[in-house]
C-alpha cells in the first residue's frame, strides 16, 4: 500500500506545471551584469517598484514571472527607502537568488542602488557565476559615467551575503 501511495505521489508529482523553483531569470535580468542594463520587463518593474513605494503608483510585476516575485517589504531608514522583494525559487546564471534589494530616497532624487541578493549557501557558486563578470561591468560602466557620479557595479559579498549590485545614484 505504502509503495502504491509512493508510487502515485511520484506520478502526479510529474505530471504538475514547472514552479517557480524550476524558473530561471536569466532572460528577465539579461545585461544587468553587464553594466547595469535592463530588460524592458525588468526596468518596467523597478520603475513600478520606485512608484508603488513612493505612493505614486502601482506595482507592476512582468508577464510570466508574477509568481516568481513575493510581496515587497517597504521601511524608512534614515533619509532613504530600503525595499525587498523575495525572490521565489529563482536562478541567475544557475545561482539561486534570495531577493531584491533597493536603496531609494523617498522623492524622486539621486540615490537609485539595486541589488540581486543570493542565497547565502550559494556564495562560491555566486562568486564563480559573477566576479569575473562584475569586474568586466564596472570598467564598462566607469566608461560610461559621463557625469562624474562614480556609479558602481559588480559582485560582493556583504556581511557574508553574496550580492550583485548596480549603484547609480547621481
């Protein structure tokens, strides 16, 4: 009977849609890694999460990743906003991301920084999949820093948390 049960509960464990722990974002946050370039659907959302968290809009999240994006966490610090977004099963480049990160002041202003935070468990994958990658971005996007701003970009590891970042305060 056990082996029946077993046996069943493999067969329409198959047969279910992939889930989001199947789901990789790498088509969504193509370019971001290389020098802090977006998608359309990924801009789009950070644009909506700019406005939803400023009380100026709604939260957009794109088609076919609605389930892969949790509920945004919204808290003052200081003169900014420090906004997350879990991330539900995701993967870039095979690393399995934990959130979102963003550093916003509340008006519309200069700070404007962004993180992909990884799972922690995940930080030699991490460091492999992206330091290379990162250090590539960063001379692109010092290039590209016709203002003077200083923007930064690139893998880190904060407090032992694997991250990939793009600050591009003015």
């Amino acid at each position: 009977m056990i082996g029946k049960i077993a046996l069943t509960a493999a067969l329409l464990g198959s047969a279910l849609p992939a889930t989001a722990a199947d789901r990789s974002l790498d088509a969504l946050f193509k370019g971001l890694d290389d020098a802090c370039e977006y998608t359309e659907p990924f801009g789009n959302m950070f644009q909506s999460i700019y406005a939803f968290a400023r009380k100026e809009g709604q939260l957009m999240r794109p088609k076919g990743y609605e389930d892969v994006f949790g509920e945004l966490s919204i808290k003052p610090v200081d003169e900014y906003l420090h906004i997350t977004m879990p991330v539900i099963g995701g993967t870039w480049r095979g690393v399995p991301v934990k959130e979102i990160e963003i550093l916003i002041t509340p008006l519309e202003s200069g700070l404007s920084a962004h993180a992909i935070i990884f799972e922690t468990k995940a930080l030699k994958k991490a460091e492999a999949a992206f330091k290379k990658r990162g250090l590539a971005a960063q001379k692109k996007l010092a290039k590209q820093d016709d203002g003077g701003f200083g923007w930064q970009t690139g893998f880190f590891v904060r407090d032992g948390v694997p991250r990939y970042e793009c600050d591009l305060s003015t």
